[in-house]
C-alpha cells in the first residue's frame, strides 16, 4: 500500500508540473515542442541522442486514477467491491504487462536492453498514471459477468536520462483509452490485461519511433523554441 502511494503522489506531482509547464513552455530546462504521435514532449536544447545505441527501462510506476477504486465501489455488490490488496495485485499485473510489452517492442526493433548504465545506454523511466480500468477482476467467487466497451484508460510519463550522469534529456505524457470495439463484451482479468498490454505495445512503438526521430535530428537545436516543431 505504501508503494502506490508513494508513487502515485510523486507522479501526480509530475502531472501537475507538466501542467505548468504547458502554459510556460518550459519545465526545468526542458523546452515544449510539438510532437508527432503524444499529448506532449519536452526536450533538453543541444541534446544529442547519436551515441545512444542500448536501453536501460526503470520498472514503471502504476498510479491509479484518484476517484477508481471509490467509484467502482460505490456501485459494486459487497461482494465485488475492490481492497487495497486488490489494487496492489493489479498495479503489480499492470507493471508485468508494461515491462513484458516495452521489452519486446524495443528488441523487435533492434534495440538492445541492459540492465547497467554505459556511454551509449539511454536510460528510460516510465510510468502509467491516472489509470482507470472499467471493470476491474475481484476474482471473488461470487463475481457476476460485467460487460464493457473497452478495458479503461491511462496516461503515459515517460523520461529519457543519460545513464551515466542521471542527466534527463527528454520527457512525454500522452493520454489514452483502450481499444474500443464498438460492441459490448466480457470483461475479466485476461480481457484487461490483453486489452491493456495492446495500448502499452502502441506506446512502446510510438516511443521508439520517437527515438528514432530524436536520433536521426540530434543534435537538438540550442536555440530551441517552445511549440517548435522538430524535423529528423
């Protein structure tokens, strides 16, 4: 339980930060420009992302909506009702599916992860927050069937550091829903955790396509302007 507060008070911090830094232009060195595939992208002017060739990915922070677990359970059965113990379980689920999916998404792309910093290794920290799951699993022996159109939503923050100074180069937030089918289904804990480990993947490609970009444009112009729109 400590944990996720803990975490999720840190990135809310964050999101609120961003939110500020949205109407400046900038966030602590970070200049905003104007990203092709996310809600918003911060980058350090005269970075240079070339000599970067590993990934070194932190273990994601889960942060879940602030109102999930008091909605659900305003209208759940006794029975049905979420506990800390359940939000726990899933944060944990939710940082396996996110790692499992980051971890195959950078390999499928030729991009080689390790586990120690170097001089050609980018370290990325990432985190999902404001995550909002539909129709969570109680996995309660009494659990009726329940429907939905799509699993939840979540936000992505993510970081990119120099992995051997702690410098951070970049940062990302983008907001987004699971897929919507346009029917009703069942929900359940394979269901979520398929329909959430498809958004992760989207994310995970979105963000090596962000590197690449970075990569191929590096370096970073030094007289970088808020909303400009970077070119590779």
């Amino acid at each position: 339980m400590k944990t996720i507060r803990s975490g999720l008070c840190a990135l809310l911090c964050l999101f609120t930060f961003a939110a500020t830094a949205q109407d400046s232009g900038s966030w602590d060195g970070l200049v905003e420009v104007k990203p092709k595939r996310l809600d918003a992208a911060y980058i350090l002017p005269g970075a240079d992302f070339r000599p970067y060739t590993k990934m070194m990915i932190d273990p994601a922070e889960v942060a879940f909506h602030k109102d999930w677990m008091k909605r659900y359970n305003q209208t759940a059965t006794p029975s049905n009702r979420l506990t800390q113990e359940d939000a726990e379980r899933i944060a944990a689920e939710a940082r396996k599916v996110f790692a499992e999916a980051f971890a195959e998404t950078f390999a499928d792309r030729g991009l080689q992860i390790v586990t120690a910093p170097g001089a050609d290794v980018l370290r990325v920290r990432p985190g999902v927050i404001n995550l909002y799951i539909t129709a969570p699993d109680t996995m309660s022996s009494g659990r009726s069937r329940t429907y939905t159109m799509e699993a939840g939503q979540a936000t992505l923050f993510i970081e990119l550091l120099d992995s051997t100074t702690g410098a951070i180069l970049g940062r990302a937030l983008d907001q987004r829903a699971t897929r919507n089918t346009g029917r009703v289904s069942i929900s359940n804990s394979v269901t979520n955790l398929s329909d959430f480990k498809a958004l992760f993947k989207q994310w995970a490609e979105i963000c090596v396509k962000g590197f690449e970009d970075l990569h191929a444009m590096s370096p970073v112009p030094e007289d970088l302007k808020p909303g400009q729109k970077l070119q590779p």
